[in-house]
C-alpha cells in the first residue's frame, strides 16, 4: 500500500472520530464550547466581584442556563453560571442583595457581552462551574470535593 492511501485513510479515521464530539460540543453548549475550541486559557481569566442583582436558574437567554446579574463599580454584568445543579450539588445558594465573585472571561453571544464564569466564590466556598478549557461542567455524584480543591487551587494568583 503506498503511503498517499495510508495517509488517506488515516485523515478519514480523524475527521469520523471529531464528528461526535463536536456535536456533542454544539448540543451542550454553542457558544462555550466554540469558545473552548478557540483556544479558552486560565492565563486569560479576569475576576468580577459585586452584588447580585437576580438570579435565573433556567434563563431562556443565550447561552442557556444559570444567569446572574451582577452589580460591579463598572456597571451590571450578565455572568452565565451554566448548570444550576452544579450549584445545588455545592450547596452554594446565590440570591440577591449577596455579594459573590467571579472569575471567569467575557464573551459576546449574540449581540449581547457575557461573562463566562469558570469559578463562584461567596465568602469562602468556591465551586467550579466551567472546567480549565471553557467547558460548562455538569453535575456529578464523585466531582465535589476534587472540584473544591481545584478550585480553590485556581484562584490563587488570579487578578482580583
């Protein structure tokens, strides 16, 4: 067999195999995932501290999830929290009037800026929301205290 057909046949084997991640990537979550591909860094990451103004548990606007509106010095930000039962698994309740931080990067979905939380933070609990590539992350019965951890880990050196 010549090497112009091995190779061949080897970019077909590649290209099949990304074809169910990446609608899987586009099913859970179109905007963060084509984000996370684009190339997500932690290096990039900024943090938002303020008051919460509301909290959506299921918000019907892009990308779908958990929104809060949150109140900084610099004007109101819309934060996508993804999964709420991630939160619920934490046992970290979010309501207006709290003051809570954020970190995380913005991001324009639609026509609207919205920042894309990686981290929550209210007093000292933090819990992870998205993974270090952008990814929202779901719920999991054996992820909370290694998600705690990592977490905790991660906001160490991050800009405040």
């Amino acid at each position: 067999m010549n090497v112009s057909c091995q190779f061949g046949r080897y970019l077909a084997v590649l290209c099949l195999a990304a074809i169910p991640s990446a609608a899987l990537a586009q099913r859970a979550n179109s905007k963060s995932a084509a984000a996370a591909s684009g190339g997500y860094s932690v290096a990039n990451d900024v943090s938002l501290g303020g008051t919460i103004l509301s909290y959506t548990e299921n918000s019907k606007t892009l990308p779908l999830g958990t929104h809060v509106l949150l109140q900084t010095p610099s004007g109101n930000v819309d934060v996508h929290l993804g999964d709420a039962r991630v939160l619920h698994q934490a046992k970290l309740s979010l309501a207006p009037g709290m003051s809570a931080r954020f970190v995380g990067q913005f991001e324009t979905v639609g026509k609207n800026t919205v920042f894309l939380a990686r981290l929550v933070q209210v007093g000292s609990h933090v819990v992870a929301v998205r993974s270090n590539h952008g990814l929202p992350i779901g719920p999991s019965a054996g992820r909370g205290k290694a998600a705690a951890k990592n977490a905790s880990a991660n906001l160490q050196g991050v800009a405040r």
